[in-house]
C-alpha cells in the first residue's frame, strides 16, 4: 500500500490537528461557557460522509479525521447529556474543492468541475 496515495505521514497530522484537535477543542470551551451558565445547550459538530463510509482513493487521512469528529461526537453526547447538553453533527456530502481534489490526486479545481450551491429557490423548485 503506498503510503503517499494513503495520505499518510504530514497529511494526517494536519487532518487530525485541524478536525479531530479542533473538534475537541470546540466542544471543551462550549461545555465550559454551557455549565457556567447553569443551563445546557447544543453543540453542532461539522463531520462529513467520510466520517461513514469511504470516499475516494488517496483520502486516508481525510477519512481518520472524519471518523475521529464522528467519534468525539458521539461520546461527547453519552457524557454530556447528563448536563443538558446534546451533542450532534452535520454531515454534508462531498464538494470539491481546492484541498481535497489536490489530496485524492485530482489536481487543481477547476470552474468546469465544481458546482453551484443550491438556492432556497432552486430547492424548492425541484
């Protein structure tokens, strides 16, 4: 297995620092303003599809730090809950950009291969 199309070594330290570290670090100051405050809340973590399932070769790294958020967020609510706090994550679907088509190996994005965020109105029209 090669370990540059795995997006291992230096990828995976910056995957982890950013999501899995920042996740944490996100929730830890969200618990510590919710139970000064004596009331509970809601803390909304952002995961992605990958944190579920596979996605695309050379996504290795991408995929640990997806399925860490997935991780932390689950057991951040079985701790939390008892404190009124809920905890829960978004998890949208693939869109491409400059980070992660370099990652899979697809090179720069380019206008003809990204898309157009859908519109309240183009959203309701479907």
């Amino acid at each position: 297995m090669d370990r540059q199309r795995m997006g291992c070594g230096r990828h995976l330290d910056a995957w982890i620092n950013n999501d899995a570290r920042g996740t944490l670090a996100g929730t830890r100051e969200a618990v510590r303003v919710m139970t000064a405050g004596g009331h509970g809340g809601v803390i909304v973590d952002i995961c992605s599809t990958a944190g579920f399932e596979g996605t695309a070769p050379g996504m290795g790294a991408y995929m640990a730090s997806k399925h860490a958020v997935r991780g932390l967020t689950q057991q951040s609510a079985l701790e939390l809950a008892p404190h009124g706090i809920r905890v829960l994550a978004v998890a949208p679907n693939h869109v491409p950009a400059e980070g992660n088509t370099l990652a899979a190996g697809d090179g720069p994005v380019s206008a003809s291969r990204t898309t157009t965020p859908a519109s309240p109105s183009s959203a309701s029209a479907a």
